[in-house]
C-alpha cells in the first residue's frame, strides 16, 4: 500500500505533466480508471499504453499491488480536450505570427515614408510627353535623343607621329584576343567592349575635375562632355544586356580586362592626354568596324533581327516597331561621334593648348 506521502508526490506529479503524457481513451476517464483498477487488483505492475493514431499517448501507471484502486484513479488527471485545444493553440499561433508580420510592415513602411520626409528628398514624378508615367530611373525624358545616323563613318586619323603610331598599333594589337574570343558572336562582342569604352570617359572626367579643383580654373566643359560620353556607353551597355545574356566566364572576364584598362588608361592620361585620347579615339574606329559587321550578320539573317527592347525605344526615341538592326545603327552613330571627340582632343593636345580653352562640344551626337 502507498504511503500518503508517495501518494501526495505522485499527485502533484501527475498533475504537472498529465496533460503532456496522459491520454483520454475513446471510453472517456472510466477506461484508464478500469486499467489503473485493473493493475491494483492484479498486485504488479502494469503500464498503460495510449490509443493508436494519437501523439504522445503513452501513459504510465506503476502500482503496487495491494493499494487502494480508486485512490490510484484518484491521482490521475487527464486532459479530456487536449486535441482540440491543441489545434486551436497552433492556429492562434499562426494567426499571432500573421498579426505580427502585418504590423512589422506596416512599422517598415511607416519607417520608410518618415525617413523620406524627414529629408525632403521625394521621388519626382516624371511623365511622357503623351501623358504616361516614365519607367525608367536611369535616365530622363530630357536625356534622351535622336541620334544623327547620317554622320560619316569613314574617317579615319592617318597615324603620323610616333605616337600616334603607338596609338593605332596598341589597338590593333587589342582587336587580335578579341576577334579570337568571339569570333561571329557580335552580340557577345558588343557586350564586351562597352564595358571597356564606358572607361576613358569616366577616367579623363575624373582626373579633369581633379585638375580644375587644384588649379582652381573651369574645364570648358569636358568634364560634364566626356563624362557625358560615359554615360553614353553604359546605356549601350544595359541596351544589349536585354539581347544578350553573358556567361560566367565572359563576366569574369570583364572583371580582369576593366581592371587592367581602368589603371593602365589612368596612367596613360596622367603621362600624356593626348595619347590617351588618341587610343580611344581608334578604339571608337574599331567599334564602327565591329558594328559595320555586326549590321552584315543581321541583313544576311545569321542574326535573328528581334524587336528593339523598351530602353532602346525610350532612349534614343525610336519609332514604333523598331528592331535589334535600328539600335545597332544608332550605336555605331554614337561610336562616330565618340571617334570626333577624342580625335578633337587629341588634336587640341598637340597644338600645346589645354582643353579648356577649346569649348567641349556637350550634347554632340
């Protein structure tokens, strides 16, 4: 027979983890009371296995015989709605974590919205000229332009001093890897050397709005002109990345070749502007040829001539039903008028003049 102390202890037991492990038979209470009267009157002991199909319905029941059967019943509690309340706790859970997602976006918006105020720096909202809103954030409605495709394409620098000379086979010396790599793949082609000519302008802009600010005195506007010419580049850029995806090794190699251009041009318009800008100039004849042949491959269909992509038709204000071989025209376009400029610098160089003293022609396309 149990103490009164053993049956104190085992009720207070019981009580704490029942609800965990104690389960309510199909029968109700009476079927564990007759199974824990069972196991009395038997003398040993006995456990009390749950229902199948139902979690964690293992109950125990460890009696010693001799004791009073319904005092042992007595110790027993049971959790006669532990399903029910267990699939209403999960939902309340869930619905809790719903309320609490809800209100932590609601806090972020919030967030969002005073910390724009609070600087007064609002998004300006920018329309077409037919009334439709402006998807683009990379550029402005007043930024865009038609480009002028009836400029002379043939023109060309004859190389006459040395370091013209050295100019000119530096280039050429650049195209050789080049045609190698990717052969016929213009589209590859393009991809890869606007990610080099989108360089020289950005460096020569730099290092000049470093120059004015040392030597307090005005650029002439060959900072905004050449950084203008960057920009210019990187939206031909972004225009063939809507045709043409790169591959993981053509995008690694992008990271060597900017690096090694980037620092080597830095260097070179350092040491001498005028052989910079003479490289890029015949850089600017290569990628006229390089588009000249890219146009042959559309006309002879080895090139699927696809619809101009939307940045294309916004930026350089393309008609309606515009193709791949209309923005390849007025790419090349630029590519001339990017040719004239860095000539025009060059020239400017040799005649011992700075380029302030020349006005930059901004806006030239």
């Amino acid at each position: 027979m149990m103490s009164r102390g053993a049956t104190r202890g085992a009720r207070v037991m019981i009580r704490a983890v029942g609800p965990r492990y104690f389960w309510m038979g199909p029968t109700g209470t009476s079927g564990v009371v007759a199974a824990a009267e069972e196991a009395a009157t038997a003398g040993g002991r006995k456990l009390i296995i749950g229902a199948p199909g139902y979690e964690r319905k293992m109950v125990f029941g460890f009696v010693s015989g001799g004791g009073d059967a319904r005092s042992l019943a007595g110790l027993v509690r049971f959790n006669t709605g532990m399903r029910a309340r267990k699939a209403s706790t999960v939902a309340l859970n869930n619905e809790e974590e719903r309320e609490e997602e809800k209100v932590g976006k609601e806090e972020e918006a919030a967030t969002e919205k005073v910390v724009a105020s609070y600087w007064g720096v609002q998004p300006r909202k920018v329309t077409k000229g037919d009334g439709t809103q402006w998807r683009w954030t990379c550029f402005r409605p007043w930024e865009t332009y038609k480009s002028d495709t009836r400029i002379d394409l043939t023109k060309h620098h004859v190389p006459a001093t040395l370091m013209d000379k050295m100019a000119y086979w530096t280039v050429k010396a650049l195209r050789w890897p080049t045609d190698i790599f990717f052969q016929r793949r213009y589209g590859c082609r393009a991809m890869m050397l606007e990610t080099v000519a989108a360089v020289p302008g950005m460096v020569g802009g730099m290092l000049l709005h470093c120059k004015s600010l040392r030597k307090f005195e005005h650029s002439g506007g060959w900072i905004k002109a050449l950084l203008e010419e960057a920009e210019n580049e990187r939206m031909h850029l972004m225009t063939f990345m809507e045709v043409s995806q790169p591959r993981w090794y053509e995008r690694a190699l992008v990271f060597a070749v900017q690096g090694v251009f980037f620092n080597a041009y830095f260097l070179a318009y350092i040491i001498s502007p005028k052989l910079a800008h003479r490289i890029v100039g015949y850089l600017e004849e290569e990628a006229i040829h390089s588009y000249t042949e890219f146009l042959k491959e559309l006309d002879k269909g080895n090139i699927e001539n696809v619809p101009a992509p939307a940045i294309a038709m916004d930026y350089w204000q393309l008609p309606a039903g515009s193709t791949l071989r209309d923005v390849v025209m007025v790419v090349r376009a630029d590519e001339a008028h990017h040719r004239d400029v860095n000539h025009f610098a060059s020239d400017i160089h040799y005649q011992g003049r700075e380029l302030r003293e020349a006005p930059a022609p901004i806006g030239y396309h």
